[in-house]
C-alpha cells in the first residue's frame, strides 16, 4: 500500500507548479503573478548568471525583449509586499523542516554585496565579508530559522548607511520610502525577531556572530523578547571572572542623595574574556564532537563558565546577570579561537552549548547557495541583481528565497520522493549569438 502511495505521489515539476501557485498566488493579478512564476523557474535553472536579460533569454528564447521586459516589471516596478510573500514561503516550507524535528534556531546574519559605482541602493564604502574587507558594497541583514536538518532565511532587509539616510535627493532616486531611517545592523536585526514572534513563527534559540553579541543593546533587546540566545563575542570583550563582580554601592551617610551606582576599584576589576580562558586549569577543557562533518566528525576543545558580563555596570544598580561564556580552544592552537555569551538554564550542558553554537553554520549555507558556486540545487543569483531601487532589492531577494524555498522544501521530502532535478524543467536553446549586455565581446 506504502508503495502504491509513494508511485502516485506527484513528481518534482508537479510539486514545484503546486509551490509556485501558493507562493505567488497573492501578487494581484495573474500576469503580475505570471511574471513572479516565471523568475522563481529562472532562477531555478541551470547556469552561473541569473541576471534578468539571460534568464529571459533562457526562459522564451523566441521573445527575449517582452519576457525581458515582464520580468524587469515584477521585480524593479511592480508594487507587492515582499513581507506576504515571504510569509508564504514559510507557510510551504516550514511544514516541510518540521517533518524533521521541531524549529530549534533563529540566526541573525548580514551579508555583503560587492558593487561598483555609487548609484545602486545603499552603495558605500563599508566591511563586505564576501571580501573580507572594506570596500564598495550593499549589506543586508536576515533572519534564517532552523533545526538540525535544514534552514529557510524569512526576513531580510537592505541597511541603508547613514550616508544614504540623509541624502534626500538619492533617496528619492532609488525609492528608499519614507519611512526607512538610519538603524543600526543591530536595531534591524531586532527588529526582524519581534515580526518573527508577531507572526507566530515557531521560536528558535537566537544564534549571531560577534558582531551582533558583542552589543550590549542587543543581548538585552533579545532577553527582553523572552528569547534565548547564544552569540559570538570578541575576546577583549570585559566580564567578572567566576567569584568575582563588582562592589556594591557605597553605604547612605544620610545626607545628599542615596548612592546608586556600583562600584570598582584597584583590587576589584574585570578581566578580558581572552585573559580569562588563558587561566582556566586545563581539566577545565573537553574534547567536544557536534556533528558530523564532509571529511568525518567536527570537533574541538572547549570549557563553559559562569560570568556576568561588565559592560559599563559602574552606571549600573544591579550587576549583570550571570551567564554562560563558551570559549573553543583547538587543540594545538597558541590561544583560544572562539567566544560566546549565553542566557540558556544554567543547567545546560557543555555538548549542548557546543551542539547550538556550531548550528550557524546553517546561515552561512544559506548564503553560499544563495549567491555563490554552480553546484546542483543551488540558486547562485541573490547578489546578481543589476537594478538600482529599494523596491528592486527586495523584491529580487524575495523572490530568490522563494526559489530556495522550494529546493529546501525538496530536500525534506520523507519518505524520499523523485528529487527535484533542473534539467527537467524545459530549458529552450538560446538564440544564435546571443550576448547578454556587458558580456565579453558584446559591443
């Protein structure tokens, strides 16, 4: 019976015809969703550049100029909510990881860009980690949520420097609305959780690097959600080593104002986390394995300790709460490597607190088969949009996480189905000497 069920089960093109009418059905009208269809199956099919032209091109090779043109409208001028569409994503895929285990993580991330010129949207000199340096790129920040078998980005927002934020006449150019203003990485990515919570995404442990547990601001931003997180922070980052903290505030002499703040002195300071792993005794560190990884097990060296974190408590009543501070150590490495704070129960374990720490790197897969490689079920075109406007941006990003969506959807297919494969959409031979514009040789 099992058998019979699984031979009439719809085949991959069934499936993704079924995705795609639940994902872009609410766009408005039918050509407007025809148009969204149409790039999500581009960006789907095989070849390095998904840029608008070559994707037309491929797509109706007979009309390269009109689907050029219907797909340009979707994507840079047509007006639709990427917030709905995302929030049909998630209604088509999580199902889907779920079948898997229940949603275990909500990572924040941002990811760079490289442009060249200074009119495409948010374009500015800033760090680009697809570089790793600074140079002339767009950032943008995104929210993936995840178990320990497969991720979904489901919010994603450009940042918009203050450069841009205060330059009415290029916000005007590229359509930044009116009610974008200058935030932070930090503030956007908060902003992400609390729509995540309002739109009763199922809740995950809040995983981020450095860049985002290094601020105090955010770790609090996140407790006061009622989240639980677990986040990178950079090894000159101050705390109260175990046993220590900081004085309390001086006795009232019952005269001026009662003293409020607490207090340091010569004898009684904080240490940098990297001081404090350094003088750790060594039946302080374990060997950890976290899963499995291409070339055999990942695992590595690290301790847990309790600490409270001394960001500027001398303005404070109340120290810190106590946290967990996570630290790796490889072995055969001069010092430790990693860093990271945590409000999970005290009662957590250490492999637990590796196990969540080392699930970040869900995002970053996200972004490799989002924007980089020409590998199978890969969608390759998230950084490949050649518009200039906000609305542009986001509706291409939108409409690639959809694509990814599905592919994503695939691989949690269980029991295991016909897999999606690319060659079996019908891809029509590009024209004679087609050259796409900016292509090697074209005039």
């Amino acid at each position: 019976m099992e058998q019979q069920g699984a031979r009439q089960a719809p085949k991959s093109e069934a499936r993704l015809e079924a995705y795609l009418d639940a994902v872009v059905g609410g766009l408005g009208h039918a050509r407007r969703a025809a148009s969204a269809r149409a790039y999500c199956t581009g960006l789907l099919l095989p070849g390095e550049r998904k840029s608008i032209e070559l994707m037309a091109a491929r797509l109706d090779p007979a009309h390269v100029q009109a689907k050029h043109q219907s797909l340009h409208h979707v994507v840079a001028e047509a007006a639709w909510d990427d917030a709905a569409l995302l929030a049909a994503v998630r209604a088509e895929v999580l199902p889907a990881i779920q079948r898997h285990g229940p949603i275990s993580y909500w990572i924040v991330d941002d990811t760079g860009f490289p442009k060249q010129g200074k009119h495409s949207v948010g374009v500015t000199r800033q760090y680009c980690g697809q570089l790793g340096k600074q140079d002339n790129c767009q950032v943008a920040v995104s929210l993936s949520v995840a178990n320990d078998h497969a991720s979904l980005p489901i919010a994603y927002q450009l940042f918009l420097p203050e450069v841009w934020a205060n330059d009415q006449p290029r916000r005007d150019k590229a359509g930044v609305p009116a009610a974008i203003r200058f935030e932070t990485k930090t503030v956007i990515a908060l902003g992400q959780l609390r729509q995540a919570l309002a739109a009763g995404v199922p809740v995950g442990i809040v995983l981020g690097d450095p860049a985002y547990g290094d601020e105090t601001d955010f770790r609090v931003g996140v407790s006061d959600l009622g989240l639980r997180y677990l986040l990178g922070v950079r090894s000159g980052t101050s705390v109260w080593a175990p046993g220590t903290g900081p004085l309390p505030t001086l006795p009232w002499s019952g005269r001026g104002r009662r003293p409020s703040r607490l207090r340091r002195d010569a004898e009684n300071q904080p240490v940098t986390l990297k001081a404090l792993a350094l003088s750790l005794p060594a039946d302080a560190w374990q060997t950890v394995t976290w899963r499995e990884g291409a070339n055999g097990e990942l695992s590595s060296r690290f301790a847990a300790v309790r600490v409270r974190p001394a960001h500027r408590d001398t303005a404070r009543s109340e120290p810190w709460p106590e946290e967990w501070l996570l630290i790796e150590w490889p072995e055969g490495d001069a010092e430790p490597a990693k860093y990271w704070f945590s409000n999970l129960s005290r009662r957590t374990t250490l492999k637990r607190l590796v196990r969540i720490a080392k699930a970040r790197w869900w995002i970053e897969r996200d972004y490799q088969e989002l924007k980089q490689g020409r590998a199978a079920k890969r969608i390759d075109g998230l950084g490949q949009f050649e518009g200039r406007n906000w609305r542009g941006f986001h509706h291409h990003a939108s409409l690639c996480i959809a694509a990814y969506g599905f592919l994503i959807a695939e691989r949690c297919l269980f029991p295991p189905q016909r897999p999606f494969i690319r060659r079996r959409i019908e891809t029509p031979a590009l024209p004679a000497g087609f050259q796409p514009r900016g292509a090697a040789g074209a005039a």
